[in-house]
C-alpha cells in the first residue's frame, strides 16, 4: 500500500520547484493533491492578501471534499539586490504576507476543519536556514523565522487534536528564486547541490504516519551538510 493512500492534500507554490517536486511526490504516494500557486496551477491564487489565503482554504476543502495534509512551499521570488539598504517596503510586506501571514491564516482555516472532521492532520511548512542565519534578504529571513516560530506554536497547540505540524528546510536547491554562486557546491560536504525530489522525499517520509507519527514541532534539515558553514558573504553596500 502506497503510504499517503486516501489522502487530501493541499500544497502551495506548486507550479515549480520545490512545491512541484512536493506535490509530485505526493500524488506518487497515493494522495489527491490540488495545487495551488499564482502561477499556473490547478487553482491560481494570489497569497498576498488574507482574503485569498481564506479563499484557497474554502476552496480546497469544496474541491477535495476534506483536507488532510497541508504543504505551505508559496514564496515571492527573491533577488539578490533586495538587501537591507535597497529593500522597498512593498517587498518586505510581500514576502511576510505570502510567506507567514498566508501561513498562519490556511494552518487555522485547515486546523478548525481536521478538527471538526476529527481527523489526524498533517502539516508542512517549508522554511530555510536563514531562519537562524544571515541570508542579506531581511524580509526572506524574517518571513521563515516567523514560519519557524509559527511551527512550534501551531504544534503544541494542535498536537491533543492529532495534528502535526513541522516544518523542512531545505538547502541550497538552485532555481525557484536562488542562483548559486560559482564554486559554493564545493562548501557542501556532499559535494552536490540538492533538488526538489530530496527535499519531497523527506517531506512524504514527514508527512506519512508510518515514518513520521511521533515527529511533531520539528524543523527537519535537508541540506546536504550546508549548514555546516557559513558561505553567505556579507553584501557590498
């Protein structure tokens, strides 16, 4: 038997890279996934407000019938020039709407109906090492500390109700917004760059019951050892 088999998920920023790659896994593993991103998608939806994050959670529900697994991988693009001294309001207000406020509202939206569906629901945000660190972005950093935290409280306060929440922080994955610089892959002690398959199969294996029941309030790093250094260098400003 498939390990997600029966299943009803929803996942965000799934028309490229790592939410592609989650929700391709997903539906492998035997669950109804519906999509959802800006761009296209199964439903196209602009996170940016609150009114659409409520509105992608109705929907999901309607479509799917119930919602069981939420993966939350929307992000507005990042650009290297974004840093402190450049950054626009707009662009900071964007990148936490999209990232932590669209967040909180679907974890509650989706929360109240696996509750009232007494169901044991799982969730799955995707945040980043530059929770803990440095990125030169400060609204990218500070939008998945804000999902780091966000986690942790969502966890302790649904966990009686059998719903799990954590959250995969993935390393360096070129494309979706990131571009490498040139001899960083020699600074990962696997000596390779990672691609959305690595991060979804941790997600699925999180994500699933038979590998993942006892992990709740966790923030699982697949990085390859990145993390290891510190290979960002402080911007020229």
């Amino acid at each position: 038997m498939k390990l997600l088999e029966g299943e009803a998920a929803l996942v965000t920023g799934a028309a490229r890279g790592i939410g592609r790659g989650i929700a391709d896994a997903l539906k492998a593993e035997g669950a109804r996934v519906l999509g959802a991103d800006i761009e296209q998608a199964d439903v196209r939806c602009d996170l940016a407000t609150g009114e659409g994050a409520r509105r992608l959670a109705e929907t999901a529900i309607a479509r799917l019938g119930s919602v069981s697994i939420f993966v939350h991988c929307a992000s507005p693009r990042r650009q290297e020039g974004q840093h402190v001294l450049a950054l626009t309001e707009a662009q900071w207000r964007e990148m936490l709407a999209v990232n932590l406020d669209a967040a909180f509202v679907l974890c509650q939206a989706l929360a109240q109906h696996m509750i009232a569906s007494k169901m044991k629901g799982r969730m799955l945000l995707t945040t980043s090492l530059h929770a803990e660190s440095p990125r030169n972005l400060p609204h990218y950093s500070a939008a998945k500390a804000g999902e780091t935290m966000l986690v942790k409280e969502l966890a302790k306060a649904l966990g009686a109700h059998g719903i799990r929440v954590n959250a995969i922080v993935p390393g360096a994955i070129p494309g979706g917004g990131f571009n490498a610089p040139p001899g960083m892959v020699d600074r990962i002690p696997l000596r390779r760059f990672g691609t959305p398959a690595d991060v979804a199969a941790m997600a699925v294996a999180v994500l699933s019951e038979r590998f993942g029941s006892y992990v709740t309030g966790a923030s699982i790093v697949v990085d390859g050892g990145l993390a290891l250094h510190n290979w960002i260098d402080p911007p020229q400003i």
